[in-house]
C-alpha cells in the first residue's frame, strides 16, 4: 500500500517544475541566507557607527588652540635679588607669574590692533593655567633668559579650544563663569589676527595627566609608558611561563585525573572576570607582599595570571597541531626527547605561540577592571618614569584606565580627551592584532 | 634550555625590583571623588613649584579612602584620605587598632549640593519639605504613616509641574550622600511635624525616626548613582524628567546642559554658600598621617600648600574651581603647620 501511494505522489513530478517540497526548501535555504546576511549587516552597521562615533568624537583632542604671546620676563619680579640664582629664582611659585602673562596677553591683543574693555585677568582668562607652568619651566631652566622679551606659543584655554572645535557656542555660555560673551568676541578677533591659532596636538599624544582645572593640556603619553611597562612584564613572565607549562603538559606529563583537572582548570580559569584577578593582586601582591600600590609591576603582575591560561591553551593547540611524525622522526635519528621538543617542535609551533601572545597581550592591554583595585586610576600619570625601576615600581596609570578616569572628570574638554584615548588604544590593539595575523599567515604551516 | 634560563633571569628581576620598593618618594592621596578635583589641581600647581614629584590622587570615595588610610603607617599604606565629611568615632577606633592615632584634621573649604535638571526642562524652585515628601520611603498622610503615594512633582507641592519624579541621589558610599539625608530630607521631615510622627511610632526613639526619615523609597522613583556625578549626568541625558544631585563645581562645568534649583528661594553660587545663605552645603576635608611625616618627602609640604592663602584662599585656583573657601582658612594654616592631631583641638 505504501508503494503505490508514494509512486503516486510522484507522478506528475517533473525535472523541469519543482515539487511543493523542493520549493519549501528552497524558501527556507533562501530564507536562512537572508537571516544571515541581515545579521553580518547589522554587524557592519554597528561596527561603522562605533568606528564614525569614536572619530567624530575624538579627532578633536588631535588638535589644539595656541596662543601666541610675547612674555617679558621682568628682573624684578622674578629675580628680586639680581643675582641669578637658581634657588631663589625657584622660590617664585606659578602664582607669582601670572602678572607677567597678564601682561603679556594684554600687550598682545594691543599689538594685533585690537581695542577691547576687557581687563587684563579676563584677556588672560583666555589662557590656559598651564601657562605659568610652562613659563616658570622655561625660566628655571633658562636663568640667563631673565630680563629678555620671549615669544612662547600658550595654549589656550579648554573652552577657547571648544568654541574653535564648535562644542562652545555663543548660546551654551549663558551661564558659564568660565567664559563671557565679550572674550568670545575677543578670541574671534585674535583668530583673525592669528593670534590664535589651532595645530596638530603633540602633547595629547606625549604628554602627562592634567588636574580638572586645565583639560587642554592632558595627555596620554605617561600612561602610554605604564602600559607599555605592564606588557613588559606580561611578556617577559607570562610567555616563558605560559609556554614552558604548555610543553610539559603537552609533551612530558602523563596522561592522568592530576593532568586532567589541571587542564580543566587553565580552561576554566581563562573565562575568570578579569575584576577577580584584580582582588587576588590586591590580596597577594598589596597586602601580602607588600609590593607598592599604583605600579605597573603590580599591574603586570595581575595581568599576567588573567594572560597566562590564553597563552598556555593557544601554545597547547599550536604543538598538538604539528603532526607526530616530526617527534617520531627526530626520535627515530636518536635524539632525545627534550631534543625533539625544543629543536624540531617548538619551532614549527613557534608562530601560533606567538599569535597567542599577541592576542593575550592586546586583551591584557584594554583591561581596565583589575586596575581599579590595585590604585591605578586617578590623577596619578603624571610623572614621566626616568629608568626602568622607576617605570616599573613609581606610581602610573595605564592607557584603558586613563580613558576611564577622563570619562568621569566634570569638564566636558575632558571627555574629548577620552575619545581620543580611545583612537591611540584602538590604533595599538589593530596593530597587534595585525601582527598577529599576518605572523599567522606568513609562518604557519599546515600539514 | 634558554627558556629556562629566560624564566629563572625573569623571576630575578622580578624579585630584585621588590626589594628596590622600600622607599617611596611621593606623597600618595586617596578618597572621596568631590575632593579629587581639588587635590589633583594642588598636587599638579605642587609638582610643579617643588623638586618633588606630583602626588599620586586616587578616588574611590570618602569610606573607601578612609578605610585604605587606617590600614596601618607605613610605605605601602596612603599618606592622606580626603574626605567630603568628617571622619567618624568608628573610623578614628578603626585606626587606632591599625597603629594609626596620630591624625591631622584639615579642612579645606566648603562645597555646595545642588540639584539639577536638563537645561531644556521645567525649573523648581526646592524646598526640603519637597525632597522629604518626594523621596522619603514612608511619608505622614493624615496622621498616618503610610508608604509614599507621590508619583509627580505636583503631588508633592501644587505649584510644581506634573513632571514625573525621577531623581538621582548619590550612593551610599558617597559622603555627599550622607549631607543630602542630613540637610535635606531630615530637614524636610522635621519642618513637616513627621518626625514626630516617626518618633512616636517608634516609641520615642529618635534613632529610629531619624532612619525613617531619611530611608528613600526603593520603588525606582529615587536611584542611588554610585559612579561619579558623569553617570548622574548621562542618567539626566537620557530621562529628561530627571533631576539630579551634584557638587556645584560640577554644576559650573556643565551649564550647557542643565539647569540649577533654588533651595528655599536661594541660587547656589560661592558666594551664597560662603555667607550660609544657602543651607546644602558641606565642609570638606584631608586627614594626614602624622607618622608619615619625615619619613615620606614632601608630605608636609604638600600638607600646607594646600591650604596657602594661594591656593585654598578665595582668589587661588581652588575657590575658581568651585570651592566654597574657609573663612577660618589661617587657623587651618596653623593646624598644619603646628602638626596639631585630631586629640589636640578637642
């Protein structure tokens, strides 16, 4: 009975017009390359509004307003006894500079030809409060400078910089104690006689942590460096240590329940919250060891336990993948195990070890959460390391961690700032990440 | 063999570079986010005018900071908490048990509270009694307690708009938080009579009215902001109905985007809070460990050129920022530079 229905079923069946059911599976295989394709879709979209949001926001902390002021380092206030010396020219803190830049601005605006009421504190107000600084840097280090007319490039004040990138507006200031109206006027006419002007902002890149008074002249650079220490030390222990366990495991240990729950535990340990590896370094290496708090070898230390299970699983699949006959070979010709592993294995397994690293290092990099326990976030980044000790022992911040420290500041110049952190980490992680592939694609081999 | 000999070279430095951790030449600060601002802009104007390197500020909160600070003296514990309240009985006990009982007081200013909403909305014109009423778990209706019926700012006070209440307040472990409750919310709750209410319900304790006062309603119309007033901010930005707690110097930074409420008829500026005309403000502090003084470089230095007529005086760089500048600001001065502990004053 059965034969008889299904050859009527397919009577009437043609090669050239599609049965009911081939159409439906048809639809339905059309149907799942349309989900698939709308899923890649809206992951491209999403992708192209994070990368256009984080440009549109942060490309502005590239650029910074300067102004440009002409300073006449007066003998009497700032070398009150005429003689030159460095201890007493030391003792004149920034507050005694700012008549100095009061009067310069005010000069300045006179000599552009620009008549104003403003006072001068409000002609300076366009400064940045960095100016001093930056005066009293120049004159300590330039004593004989003392008496002479200087022409120093200042920047200018975080909402000066905004109203030139139009994140300040005429409309925006109304309540603003910070800024007037009539110093708005003011800036478009020193604009216009290029006394201000904006350009490329090198100090974002190179510079030091600034407090919440003066935004514009934050940067990321020393807290480019505690990063950099932080790798440092992620690589020089995490991959020794990651590698050499991976060997032992892989080529040495016996098969047995100890190797088996350790090998569970690298895979569990890997998808550990970062936060828990943050507690433990306070723990142990805080209050246990006594390390000191805020330094990058602290912070490499935490990420090297949340990197190692990275490294120990990509170094464990990149030996199982070269094929037994090299060990078998090697062993053949009569060397020793030892021999076969590191002069015959190791190599061919180099490149997905190093692909490992890289990913394990690009993932410590942007790792903020364990830092926040171990006191690197804060107004912290702001002595340049001079050494490797210093580097690694004296407080610093790290790059993740500064952009989360700017993102809470009150001022709104400041979250430029973090967006603009964010194109320098997002540059380095694309750049490791690259590397990684194209190690990957150039020394791997496939049996 | 050369990883071996890598790993062993490795672990070598790691331990030499531990032992070289015994001195420390910076001054390290942590605490309450509202002084951050503050002592980052002194430690930075420090750096700059002495050969010593720029203290180390980490925030955290007012607890948390206080909590690091009474861990024990020595290097690897901070030299100063900051705090925007007074440290309390249990604290100083805490570190006392630590070894630390030398502790010098400063206080550095006063900053304002002020509530705040989007620039674009309605404006309020507060009073405590509104704040109690809109945010107070159980409120007195006819001689009853009963669980807070409120749902608009018109339920509160007739005059107000019927705007949906949605208001920020600062977390728990904030020390703002805990002015907010005083000045605020007890203060609306004695004002109304509830406090007697509360006492009475309670059997005369006044401990128990005081928490039933100030116990907020949980039914999502109050939200504790742990993070900083940003996460305030961008809570505001996205529920425009919003109306949020924050420290007036945050306040002046972001005009552009909201507006402020009087309190009792009064606009919180510097000058309103540093005559007392307007009541939500608080002082705000640093403790030092006195023990770390001579032994940490520069801590005494940094100590008093916090509180230098040129920085922490009205016209300095902290008072431009937003803080409220102390009046008694050479007492202060004094304190620091006597090295008066807390036992001291009283």
């Amino acid at each position: 009975m059965s034969d008889t229905s299904q050859t009527s079923s397919r009577q009437g069946s043609s090669l050239l017009e599609l049965s009911e059911r081939t159409k439906k599976r048809n639809a339905a295989e059309a149907r799942f390359r349309g989900y698939g394709m709308t899923a890649i879709a809206i992951g491209l979209i999403m992708l192209m509004i994070l990368v256009f949001t984080i440009i549109s926001k942060g490309v502005g902390a590239f650029q910074q307003t300067f102004v440009t002021v002409q300073v006449e380092l007066l003998a009497d206030k700032l070398d009150k006894k005429g003689n030159r010396n460095l201890d007493d020219i030391k003792k004149v803190t920034t507050f005694g500079y700012s008549p100095l830049i009061r009067a310069a601005a005010e000069t300045s605006v006179e000599q552009a030809g620009i008549a104003t009421d403003l006072k001068s504190k409000d002609i300076a107000g366009l400064l940045s409060k960095n100016a001093a600084a930056t005066l009293r840097e120049y004159v300590v280090s330039n004593p004989n400078q003392i008496g002479d007319t200087v022409t120093f490039r200042f920047l200018a004040q975080s909402r000066v910089d905004g109203y030139l990138k139009g994140r300040v507006t005429r409309e925006s200031i109304a309540n603003d104690k910070n800024i007037s109206v009539a110093q708005l006027d003011l800036v478009d006419q020193l604009v216009d006689a290029g006394v201000i002007q904006k350009s490329f902002n090198l100090a974002f890149i190179f510079g030091s942590d600034a407090s919440d008074a003066r935004p514009e002249a934050a940067g990321i650079g020393v807290s480019m460096l505690g990063s950099l220490f932080m790798m440092m030390v992620v690589l020089v222990l995490a991959l020794p240590i990651g590698v050499a366990a991976s060997i032992y495991l892989e080529e040495f240990a016996p098969q047995n329940w100890l190797t088996d729950i350790i090998e569970v535990n690298i895979a569990n340990l890997a998808a550990v919250p970062s936060i828990v590896f943050g507690i433990l370094g306070l723990a142990v290496f805080i209050n246990y060891l006594h390390l000191p708090t805020s330094a990058p070898l602290v912070g490499g230390l935490v990420l090297t336990l949340m990197t190692l299970p990275t490294i120990i699983i990509s170094t464990r699949a990149s030996l199982k993948a070269v094929p037994p006959s090299i060990r078998d070979a090697a062993l053949g010709v009569g060397a020793s195990k030892m021999q076969a592993v590191f002069h015959h294995v190791l190599p061919l397994a180099a490149p997905g070890i190093l692909t490992g690293t890289i990913i394990g290092l690009a993932q410590a990099l942007g790792e903020t959460a364990p830092l926040l326990l171990i006191g690197m976030v804060g107004f912290i980044a702001s002595n340049a390391p001079d050494g490797l000790a210093s580097g690694l022992l004296s407080p610093n911040s790290a790059m993740p961690a500064q952009i989360y420290e700017w993102a809470k500041r009150a001022d709104p110049a400041f979250y430029e700032r973090a967006w603009g952190g964010i194109i320098i980490l997002l540059v380095f992680l694309i750049t490791m990440n690259t590397i990684a592939v194209i190690l990957r694609r150039r020394f791997e081999r496939r049996w | 063999m050369s990883f071996v000999k890598l790993t062993a070279s490795t672990l070598a430095i790691a331990a030499v570079s531990a032992t070289a951790a015994t001195a420390r030449d910076q001054v390290q600060v942590a605490g309450s986010s509202t002084v951050l601002p503050y002592a980052s802009i002194v430690a930075e104007a420090f750096g700059e005018n002495f050969d010593f390197p720029t203290p180390v500020v980490e925030s955290g909160g007012s607890s948390a900071g206080l909590k690091r600070f009474c861990e024990g003296v020595g290097e690897n514990t901070i030299d100063i908490a900051n705090a925007s309240r007074a440290i309390r009985e249990k604290e100083i006990k805490a570190c006392a048990e630590a070894g630390v009982t030398d502790i010098i007081e400063v206080r550095i200013g006063y900053d304002g509270i002020v509530f705040a909403s989007d620039i674009n909305g309605n404006s309020f014109e507060f009073t405590p009694i509104d704040w109690y009423k809109a945010l107070s778990a159980e409120i007195v209706v006819d001689g009853k307690v009963v669980a807070n019926p409120n749902k608009t700012w018109a339920d509160v006070n007739p005059a107000f708009p019927a705007q949906p209440i949605q208001a920020f307040v600062p977390g728990t472990k904030h020390g703002t938080r805990e002015v907010f409750e005083d000045k605020v919310i007890l203060a609306g709750c004695e004002e109304t009579g509830d406090f007697e209410v509360f006492k009475h319900a309670n059997g005369d304790d006044k401990k128990a009215a005081e928490k039933a006062c100030i116990s907020l309603r949980n039914d999502g119309l109050s939200v504790d902001i742990d993070g900083d007033y940003t996460e305030t901010l961008a809570r505001i930005d996205s529920n425009k109905d919003g109306i949020g707690v924050f420290g007036l110097a945050f306040y002046e930074n972001n005009t552009d985007k909201l507006q402020v409420a009087t309190m009792s008829g009064v606009v919180p500026t510097t000058e309103s809070i540093s005559t007392g005309e307007y009541s939500v403000s608080r002082p705000l502090f640093f403790y030092v460990k006195k023990a770390h003084i001579g032994v940490i470089p520069g801590l005494k230095e940094f100590a008093e050129f916090f509180v230098v007529d040129e920085v922490a005086g009205p016209d300095g760089p902290l008072a431009e920022y937003g803080l409220v500048s102390d009046p008694e600001l050479e007492k202060v001065q004094e304190t620091v530079s006597t090295e008066a502990t807390m036992g001291d004053n009283s």
